[in-house]
C-alpha cells in the first residue's frame, strides 16, 4: 500500500467525556482523546439493572419482581494496539490530559 493511500483513509479515534450534567442532556467537556490505527474488533457497551423479589411464607403465589436500580455502564472493546513512535508525547500522559 502507498504512503499517499495510508494517510488518507480514516483512523478510529475513542473520545473520553464527562458525563452529562443531568438526564438527556448532552456530555460535557473532553477528558481525553486516543488515535487508533484499527477500528475496534468488537465493541460491547452494557448496563445491568437489579430487581428483588420479597418472599412470603404462607402465600399461593411468589410476589412480583419489584425494580431497585441500575448499574453503572461498562463499555469493552478489543482493539489492536501499536505503541506511538518515540518522537510523540507517551501514550500514558495524552490518556491523563
């Protein structure tokens, strides 16, 4: 492949933001940004939520399920990770800016 190809095609990039400052409002300001070679491999973005069930001794039927809360979100994914040249800031101080 030619350098001139190479360059133009696009990078992945992960952005890391704040969180939103309230429920449906867009996220806040930039933590950090990291350039990938390679699109991801596989993404999984999860969220868990628990719900209880209180038991009754002398009842016919079990109580209905009731829903306590959610988790926090948990975004995975598997990407193909080439260290930077050693000319450019370390990976570890872009991450933490």
């Amino acid at each position: 492949m030619s350098p001139a190809s190479r360059a133009s095609r696009a990078r992945a990039q992960l952005t890391l933001k704040e969180p939103p400052a309230s429920v449906g409002a867009k996220p806040g300001g930039t933590l950090a940004r990291l350039d990938l070679q390679f699109n991801p491999s596989t993404l999984e973005l999860r969220k868990t939520t628990e719900w209880r069930r209180s038991p009754s001794r002398m009842a016919e039927e079990s109580s209905l399920p009731e829903f306590v809360g959610s988790g926090p979100r948990e975004l995975s994914l598997e990407v193909f990770w080439t260290p930077p040249p050693p000319t450019t800031t370390p990976w570890s101080r872009r991450w933490r800016s």
